[in-house]
C-alpha cells in the first residue's frame, strides 16, 4: 500500500480546517453575545492554523529563514488564540501575555532557521511551545469544571491534552533523533505524516465540541432565567414550588420538618407612587439581598412576585420557625433602604405556615402561610404570626426574642 506523503496530509488537513472555520463562522451570529468574543478568537485560530499548514506544505519554494518561522508563527499564534477563547469563554481578563511564548518560540524557530540551521533544535523549540499551549488550554478548561460541568467541556480537554501528548513526543523523537528528516515534508520518516493530521485534530474535532460549549452555555442560560426571578436574582415561584414539593414529599415522610413563611413588604405601594417604579425595584433589591444573606443552610428564599417572598424553612418545631421568621423581620428592619442619602424605614409582615401530618401537599403550607400574614397586616404590621393547623392564628411577641439581626437563619 502507498504511503500518503506529508504534503498532501497538509492539504487535505488545511481543507478541513477551513471547512470547520467556516461552519463556525455561519453560526457566529446564532450563539449568545458572551460567547462570541471567545467564538472570533477560535475561528481566526482555525483560519491560521489552515494557513500555517499551506505555508508549511509550500516550504520548499521559499527560504526557510523566511517560511518556517512564519508557518510557525501562524500555527503558534492559533495555539494561543485557541487558549485565549477558552480563557475569555470562561469570563477571565485578557492579557496580551497569552501571546508571548508564540513570539519567543517563533524567533527561536528564526535563529535555528536562518542563523543556525538545526532541524532537531527546531523542532525541539516548536514543540514545547505547543505543550504549553495545549496544556494551559486544558488546565483552563478543567479548571472550572467543577462549577461548568459540561461533557463537551471535559471532550475538548481531553483533545489538547492528546495533542500535547502527541507534540512532547514528536519533539522527544527528534531531539534524541539528530540525523532526522530535513523537513516536515520529508515522507522518510512516519512522524511527518502523522503530525498534520494530529494538528487537525483542534481545528476540526475541536471545533465541534467548541459549539457543543457554547449550546450548552445557552442551555444553561435559559434554564437559569427558567428558575430565577428576573429582578432579584433568587429563585421563582416555578424553583419553589419544585422545591418546596420535594421537601414537602421528604417532611410527610418524616412526619416533620417543614414551615413556609411568606413575607410581604408594608406599605409598599405608596413607595412605587411616590419615587417611581426604578426605586420601587431597587427596594425590593435590597430587600431581596437581606433575606438572601440571612437564610443559609438547607433554607431558601424565593420571590413569588410583585413585593412578596417566600421562604422554605427547615425547622423542627414551632419555635424554631418563629425564631428564624423573626429573625428576618428584624434584618429588614434594622437596615432601611438609602435613597439618595435618605433614609427609607422599610418593614415587612410574615405569616408562617407549618406542617401538620393531614397535609397533602405544599399548597396547604402556602394557604396557611398566606392566612397567617393577613393576620399580621391585620394586627398592625411589622409582625410574625403563625398557623399550624386548623384555623389557629396566634403571634410571637417581639419581646421574647433576642435581639440578633445579623444572625443567620438556624
């Protein structure tokens, strides 16, 4: 069987490339405005990584003090646009020294090029550019795994980490090879065929799983506004209700454990008439953070709409949730909302709803809950009352409880 030459393994590799950087470049305008930064930087890298190949394949028509080092160039600087998509992917600053050891490794290709021709030196020096490239991708790709798990993710990781494997060894061949081929073009030696199709490798596979990144980023973006109120930032009512149901299903089986509090903001509507609605949503910012910051743990906090909030709490008994809703009660109070150097006492009205052993689902918690605090607003406001079943209403007296704002929800 003929060996295919490594001139026309540069081609064919180039052919693909272009054909991949073009494809990316039709969905350019279909992915989310944060990817598209780190989509451009991958798709010029594709665009250089082709030319560099053609520049490589057409070496023998040029000196190689000129040639070598710009199909170097070109291919190390696709390299390091490729990290830098990945980087500014993942919202991390630019720098322009994600650029220097292409330039380092490109003059160093000069030298052994034009002043002192060395192909094993050569070679040796492109390679541990390479390395680095692909192995600070990588480690920039599995270094927000955790918080970005995504198969394609782990894939296109996967795929540096093999190249680079393929280049340290390339370059270990030839540094302990002295008597080498002459060129990359030289069809002698099995290396030379082998590493364009390897280098195509990012260009084409990587490609791929650059995409699938990017549509798992949208999906997860959707999912997000999904499940989290639009203004604030907590959880909807669609994530609480998911939720309370669930925790709702592991209280009955329990037989315990579960209270609902359901705040509403006094006198809010006067506030929205008064300064307009832009304040009128800054405020329920800030009290949507305070709540946030006091409900840790295995409780949560949600907005249902317009200026009420809900909270899931995980407590044993009735004093425990009396003491965790007051505790939010006088967080709100403690801390009026700044309007212009102005003060604005903002306070809120809390109705507990607890579980009770007859309940067939979280709707009985929420209707208790929802009983309680009209009977809040009813009794003068800036309270807790609680219902635990039945028709029973009855409230915490703001004595009893110590006076500890800044304490977390227990």
């Amino acid at each position: 069987m003929a060996r295919m030459d490594p001139g026309t393994t540069l081609i064919i590799a180039t052919l693909m490339m272009l054909l991949n950087g073009g494809v990316l470049g039709l969905m350019h305008r279909g992915l989310s405005a944060d990817v598209r930064p780190s989509a451009a930087d991958w798709r010029i890298g594709t665009l250089l990584m082709a030319g560099g190949s053609v520049l490589l394949a057409a070496q023998a028509k040029f000196q190689p003090g000129f040639i070598l080092p710009l199909a170097n160039g070109c291919l190390l600087l696709a390299l390091a646009l490729y990290w830098r998509a990945v980087r500014r992917f993942d919202g991390h600053p630019d720098t322009v020294w994600v650029f220097a050891p292409m330039l380092v490794a490109a003059l160093g290709v000069y030298w052994f090029a034009a002043v002192m021709p060395t192909l094993r030196v050569r070679v040796m020096v492109a390679s541990v550019a390479w390395v680095f490239y692909l192995s600070a991708a990588a480690y920039s790709l599995l270094g927000s795994y955790k918080a970005q798990a995504a198969v394609s993710r782990a894939v296109l990781a996967g795929l540096f980490l093999a190249v680079a494997c393929c280049m340290l060894l390339r370059g270990l061949y030839f540094g302990t090879h002295p008597d080498g081929a002459a060129s990359i073009l030289d069809g002698a030696y099995w290396f030379n065929a082998l590493t364009p199709l390897v280098a195509a490798v990012l260009p084409v596979i990587g490609t791929t799983a650059f995409l699938m990144m990017s549509s798992e980023r949208i999906r997860q973006q959707w999912e997000l506004a999904a499940s989290t109120d639009y203004l604030t930032g907590l959880p909807n009512r669609r994530t609480i209700h998911g939720t309370g149901d669930a925790r709702f299903n592991a209280a009955q089986r329990a037989g315990a454990g579960l209270a609902v509090a359901l705040i509403d903001i006094d006198h809010f509507k006067p506030v929205n008439d008064r300064y307009g609605h832009d304040v009128g949503d800054a405020a329920l910012k800030h009290i949507a953070g305070i709540l946030e910051r006091h409900c840790r743990g295995p409780h949560l906090v949600g907005r249902m709409g317009g200026e009420e909030f809900v909270v899931l709490l995980e407590v044993a008994t009735t004093k425990e949730a009396l003491a965790a809703a007051e505790r939010l009660r006088r967080a709100v109070e403690k801390r009026p909302f700044e309007l212009g150097g102005e003060l604005l006492p903002i306070t809120v009205s809390i109705g507990v709803g607890l579980f009770a052993p007859g309940d067939t689902g979280l709707a009985s918690l929420l209707r208790r809950a929802d009983t309680a605090m009209y009977a809040a607003k009813a009794r003068g406001r800036n309270r807790v009352e609680v219902q635990e079943g039945g028709d029973t209403v009855w409230g915490a007296p703001v004595s009893q409880w110590p006076d500890k704002p800044d304490e977390p929800v227990a």
